[in-house]
C-alpha cells in the first residue's frame, strides 16, 4: 500500500475558511475533499472507481492491518452515506 502524503495545507486552510459559511456547501467542500484525499491515495480517477469503492477499500485497508474498531467501521459507513445525501444535492 503506497500512501501519499496528506493533502497540502492549502486545502485543509480552505476548508476551514468555509467553516462558517453555507452548512450545505461547507458539507460538499468536505466530502470533495474526503474524496479527492482517497482518490489521491489509491491512485484512482472518477472513472475509475465510486466512492463508495474507495470508502470499501479504505475499510479493507484498515480491517487487515487490525486498526480498524467498530466506532471507525461506523464513521466509514456515514462517511459514505453523507456523500450519497449531498450529491443528491
């Protein structure tokens, strides 16, 4: 498993000066940058895999190397739901 570096700054600067904007698009802001940081890390584009397959992946990952815990398998889950919701948007 080839991990990638965490995405630069800029973004994680950018989500948080959406903090207190629209609900609505600070969640979109938030799911696009979930996205893209899984995406980055397996090396996958949008015609290649849903998210729901990296969010599946990202869960396998984690369940073979035993850090995976119910409360993590749980958040994964609404992780994936949430993007569902908002795209729906």
């Amino acid at each position: 498993m080839a991990v990638k570096k965490i995405p630069p700054c800029v973004d994680i600067d950018r989500l948080l000066s959406l903090q207190h904007s629209d609900p609505g698009f600070f969640i979109l802001a938030i799911n696009f940058f979930n996205e893209g940081y899984l995406r980055n890390r397996h090396g996958q584009t949008y015609d290649q895999a849903l998210f729901s397959d990296l969010i599946s992946r990202l869960r396998k990952e984690l369940q073979d190397t035993g850090y995976l815990s119910e409360r993590d398998f749980q958040c994964l889950n609404v992780m994936n739901q949430g993007a569902i919701h908002a795209n729906r948007v």
